[in-house]
C-alpha cells in the first residue's frame, strides 16, 4: 500500500479515472454503503474504547499510585514502557533496539520523501510509517528514563520514595502483578502486601502503548494487502517494483516485532478500536481532499465510481480484524514460549487470562 515505481518502462503510478470534485460522484449509492460502512466502524470501535479503556475507572493516572488495584488488560504500568520481558536483559539493550530502529526508519523515509516528492504521504503506507517511525522516538525517550531510573535502583538510590531493587525494574509495585509468582516477589523484596504500591504509567506511556497495537494492526494490513493483493496485481500486468518499495514493506515489521519480542508491552483486544479509527480517519482524509480536489486515487479499491467500491470497502475493513489477530496470535506464542522457557525470568502479565473487564 504505497506508491510503487520501477523503471520508466513498466512503472505504476495512479490515474484518474473521473472527475471526483463534481456532485454527481459524491450524491449515488455507492458513497451511501461506503459511508454506512465508515460509519459502523466509528461506532464500534467507539464503543470499544468506551467499554474496556480505562478512562473512567483511573481518571488521575499521571504517577498516581494505588495499593492493590484490581489489574485490567487496561491497565499499564509505568515500567511496562521501557523494561526488557526477560530479568536478565539490561533496558539499554531495548534502549540501543528502539535508537536503531528510530534512525533508520526517520532516514528511510526521508529518502523516500526526496525521491518520490510529498505526495508519498498521500499514501496509507507512508502515514503507518510515520506513525512506526514516531513509535520508536517516543520508545526511545521512554527507555532513555528507564535506563536512568534502573541506573539509580542499581546503585541503591531511592526512586520516588521506593527503595530500589535493580533485578525488578523501576518501581516494586509492578513487580508484583507482572510475576507469574507473587509469593516468591515478595519474599524476595522482604515486604508485605499492604507496603507495595502501585504506580500507573503516564500519559505518554498510555499514548505510547496505544501507538503499538494501533502500529501492530496496520502494519500487517499495509504489507499484507501490498505482498498479497497489490504486488500479484501488479506482477501479471508486467510492472516492476523497485527496492525501496519492498524495504518499507519490509523494515517495517522486522522492527516492529524485535521490539515486540523484547518489550513488556501487553496486547489488550479491544484496542483495535483506534487502529479501526486510524483506517478510517485516512479514508475520510481521503474522500475530503477529493470532494475539493479532482485528483487520483491512491488505491484502486478507495475509488467510489466503481460498482464495486462498497464490496472493496467492506472486504478492507474486515480485513482488519485478522490483521489484528495475526499480530495478537504472536503475542500469545511469545508470552507461551518465554513463559515455559524463562518462568524465573519473565516477568510479562498476561492479558489473555485477565479477560475485558
């Protein structure tokens, strides 16, 4: 999903199919079903994120602490954003991961804007890209103030009036729900229930966590539809893809699943609600700048002069929801395999058995 260009000879580039700033585009069916369709998928994920978010049980997250809050898939904690899912990982390790990343993928779509113009950003694949490549500076500040946070446990300090312990992250309060054997935490911290605390991320961290399972669905959607739909399309009609088309539907999830198997982040479900409203605030981008402009379609399927486009409409939005379980089967094995390999070591809350409450 991103403008795909080979040679002169046997190259891609959208045309216009007709006018789209006229009225009579705009006023038929098609946009009626399209628009019904749009219109669902506001409502649901709405709902979604009004149902399981937690804005309404935790209106005051900001370093606010709580003695033994009943954890939810929604909840997240302050080292959750920066500490490594396995104890014998160093956070700078995830630190160095996060700059790499964050450099190459700034540098990669640099270079795309320069070579292909700033109409790339026109395109569904370079906002997800954007979107990852913000993903990793802001995982790259957040593991910065990890680091220095585990730097100050390790050497005895006191980091916000809890007493440090380097092998448990930034605070003891997420230690103990993130062990998959509480007991054995608090032995080891020597204190008791009513002397752990609680300290919830900030709103940078909820901002940041949100970023990855938004990233994680449209990542998948973006490559998929580019290797299984666009890229087969496009091979039968004797186009040639160059290389920078095939690194940016690449790069992007090799990053995106390093970082994924090495962080804590947790995988709630029903955050699938903002990467449906990502989906949907392009489409409507989309349909606003061709309701003033008459300009080419990024993507044949957006196009409403089709009798089809309400059919490709609905087929792209369920198309999200495996895109989404794909990514959340991953967590799944990932929390299966390194919990039964490293049980001592990994130190992950599952979502899975919590349920949406």
């Amino acid at each position: 999903m991103g403008s795909i260009t080979g040679s002169s000879k046997g190259s891609w580039h959208p045309t216009i199919t007709t006018k789209t700033n006229i009225k009579s585009y705009w006023i038929n069916w098609r946009l009626l079903l399209c628009a019904i369709w749009v219109l669902l998928a506001i409502i649901f994920s709405l709902f979604l994120i009004w149902k399981y978010e937690c804005f309404r049980k935790k209106p005051s997250r900001n370093g606010s602490r709580e003695r033994k809050q009943e954890i939810t898939p929604a909840t997240l904690y302050e080292d959750e954003t920066w500490r490594p899912c396995l104890k014998g990982i160093h956070p700078a390790w995830l630190l160095a991961f996060r700059v790499v990343a964050f450099f190459l993928l700034l540098v990669l779509l640099i270079v795309n804007a320069i070579v292909d113009g700033g109409s790339i950003f026109y395109y569904y694949t370079q906002w997800t890209f954007t979107s990852i490549t913000i993903y990793f500076g802001l995982g790259s500040l957040l593991s910065m103030y990890g680091c220095y946070q585990h730097h100050k446990k390790s050497t005895g300090d006191k980091v916000d009036n809890v007493d440090g312990d380097a092998e448990q992250g930034t605070f003891t309060a997420s230690a103990l729900p993130l062990s998959s054997i509480p007991s054995n935490q608090e032995k080891t911290l020597g204190a008791t229930e009513e002397d752990l605390v609680l300290q919830y991320a900030s709103t940078w961290g909820y901002i940041f966590q949100i970023m990855f399972q938004m990233n994680a669905g449209a990542v998948m959607l973006t490559d998929c539809v580019f290797w299984f739909i666009m890229v087969p399309f496009l091979t039968i009609k004797d186009y040639n893809l160059n290389f920078l088309a095939v690194l940016m539907h690449t790069i992007n999830a090799a990053f995106l699943l390093g970082d994924t198997v090495l962080n804590s982040l947790r995988f709630p479900w029903f955050r699938i609600g903002y990467f449906c409203l990502w989906t949907v605030t392009y489409v409507i981008f989309q349909w606003i700048v061709h309701a003033c402009i008459n300009i080419w379609w990024p993507y044949p399927f957006l196009d409403l002069s089709s009798r089809f486009a309400p059919l490709w409409y609905l087929i792209v939005g369920f198309l999200h929801i495996p895109c989404y379980g794909i990514f959340t089967l991953m967590m799944k094995l990932k929390h299966y395999v390194l919990s039964t390999r490293y049980p001592d070591s990994y130190q992950v809350l599952n979502d899975f058995r919590l349920g949406p409450k």
